[in-house]
C-alpha cells in the first residue's frame, strides 16, 4: 500500500505544479500562457489576468522578453464595425478589480520572435507595473485555444 502512495502524491500534486501564479505587492498574476504558432511566424501572443488585491490603482506600463525582438501592449477595439488590433501605452488596474488579458482584448504582442513558440514551451516575461516595480513571470506555450489553458 505504502509503495503507491508517493506515485499517488505525484498526480495529485499535478495541477499544483500546472498552475503558475505571482504575487507583486497586492498585485496578483495568475497563468501566463501564449499559444503555439506556426514555425515561420514572425509573431505572437502572451496573455494572464491580473488582480489588484489592493487599495489604490496600479497599471501595466511595460513588458519585455528575450523571445522577441520587441513586446508591446495591445488591445482590441471595434471601430467603424470592424475589430482592431491597437497598441496602448498602458493598461490601468484598478484596485478590487481584475484585468484579463486574453485573445480578442488586452495582450502582449511579441513581435520578432527569434524562435518559434511550441508548445511545450516556456519562457520569461517581465511585467513592470507604474507603482508595484516590476516581476518576471514564466509563459507556457500551450497548443490551441485560449480554452486549452486552464
């Protein structure tokens, strides 16, 4: 009985091990993750949801990675009926509140990818707040739609 226990502690301590979340101050990032793309891709995408545990607003004023030449803040907006992808200087967290950045509102763009996003993959992002400083958080490059990561 005794040997099953610990293969047994293993997969239930699975999703555990699965789900990544960070603390900043009273700012809380929870699954950062960006979908697999093609191998000639020149871009992608990052998305997480951030919550401000706090009293007082914070915002996302800028992002980086080493796995793009270049990360910018975007989102989208529908304009003259048609939806549009734009960049944006920041994005306010207000406190009490929650912002999820996902496919089709706020996300990273990561613009010159120097090698493809598989899944499987991970790699660093640094998110730097206006009032809470900056952490780096880890991405997993998870096949398919949004709805594969969670």
């Amino acid at each position: 009985m005794l040997k099953y226990a610990l293969p047994l502690l293993s997969l239930l301590a699975l999703p555990l091990a699965q789900a990544h979340d960070y603390q900043l101050a009273d700012l809380h990032i929870d699954h950062p993750w960006s979908r697999a793309m093609p191998p000639n891709a020149p871009a992608g995408a990052a998305y997480f949801l951030v919550e401000n545990r706090g009293n007082s607003a914070d915002r996302l004023v800028a992002v980086s990675t080493p796995r793009a030449g270049k990360s910018e803040l975007h989102n989208h907006v529908h304009e003259n009926g048609l939806m549009k992808m734009v960049h944006v200087p920041a994005v306010d967290v207000a406190p009490g509140a929650q912002v999820e950045f996902s496919p089709g509102g706020y996300h990273v763009m990561l613009f010159q990818l120097n090698q493809p996003l598989r899944a499987g993959d991970r790699f660093p992002l640094t998110l730097q707040f206006e009032k809470a400083g900056s952490i780096e958080v880890e991405v997993q490059v998870q096949e398919g739609s949004s709805a594969a990561h969670h």
